[in-house]
C-alpha cells in the first residue's frame, strides 16, 4: 500500500482506504477500483493523492525514471536552471515570491531528484536570498550567495564545487572568504 500522486493514478488500481475530497467527505470507499471517471471526479474534488493497495511512491518513482529520455532530463535541467537566472532580476519581493513558487513546483515535480534537492535548499535559505534582492547589489552577502546557488546549481546538489583537503593542518583549495571556518 502506498500514498500515490494524482497524476500517478492509473484505471484498473485499487484504493487501500477511502478517497476523501478536501471537506472530508468520501468519494470513493475503499476496495473499488479506479476508472477514468474517479479519476475525472478526483480532479473536479481537488483531490490530490490516494492510498493505492500494491503500490508505492517509490514504484512509481522508479517506473517514470526507468521511461525517461536522458537527453530529455538533460534540456529539463537546463531549461530549470535558466529559468531560476531569471530570479534574480526581480526586485520586488511579491513578484520574487510568486516566480519562486512556480520554479520551485516545477523543479520538486521534475523527474530531476538533484534540481529537487536544490530547490529544496533555497527555499530553506529563500528569507535571506529575498533579503538580498530587496537590498540589491549593495548588500554585503552577495557574492557568497551568488557563489553557493552557482556551485549548488551546477552540480545539481548542495555541495561546493571546489572541495578542501586538509593538508598539514593548512586548508588547500579554492575557497571564497567568508566560507571557511
């Protein structure tokens, strides 16, 4: 048994508990199978998920990575990474916000797991970065977080792209001041 996305209901399944709208009222019990009409109707009652019996969130994971087209992941990243570059253009902070909102939907529903990790992180750190925007280039942080949403987004994790060795005690390696310890 499994909570299963929306999108990622398919006729013929069969619902471990019962299909609930938002108001708590139930749709479908448990036990029935899925058609294209529950699946219309679940739409209609801004039903988002169901409990499938025999069914994962990782099945389903492993099922539309397993069909994906590399070099379509690969045009989707590139497409979420300059559409983020566009962020940083704003300056006021509603419009900022709402641009953010959309990326972040379209990056954590991408089939890319290390631009949803991204994502993930800037919105932990999005105060600050609107704080930045609001301030403008003047603001003392700018160029750290320049640097680490730069290195974050080309390698597609949270990690720098310049790694330290500890030689000898010393600190060997490309660091920028204000990131060492």
């Amino acid at each position: 048994m499994g909570v299963i996305n929306l999108e990622d209901l398919e006729s013929g399944m069969v619902l471990a508990a019962d299909a609930k709208a938002r108001n708590g009222r139930v749709l479908l019990n448990a036990g029935s199978v899925l058609t294209e009409k529950h699946l219309h109707i679940f739409k209609a009652w801004g039903v988002t998920e169901a409990d499938i019996q025999g069914v994962s969130r990782q099945d389903v994971a492993a099922t539309a990575e397993a069909q994906a087209d590399p070099r379509a992941l690969e045009r989707a990243q590139a497409v979420l990474k300059e559409r983020f570059r566009q962020f940083w253009g704003y300056t006021y902070l509603g419009a900022a916000q709402k641009f953010f909102a959309r990326w972040f939907w379209q990056a954590t529903h991408s089939q890319l797991k290390p631009m949803a990790e991204v994502a993930k992180l800037i919105q932990c750190h999005l105060p600050n970065i609107l704080t930045y925007l609001r301030h403008g280039s003047g603001h003392p942080c700018k160029h750290r977080i320049a640097l680490f949403l730069h290195r974050s987004l080309e390698n597609g994790a949270g990690e720098p792209a310049v790694q330290d060795r500890n030689v000898g005690g010393q600190r060997e390696g490309r660091v920028p001041r204000g990131f060492r310890a």
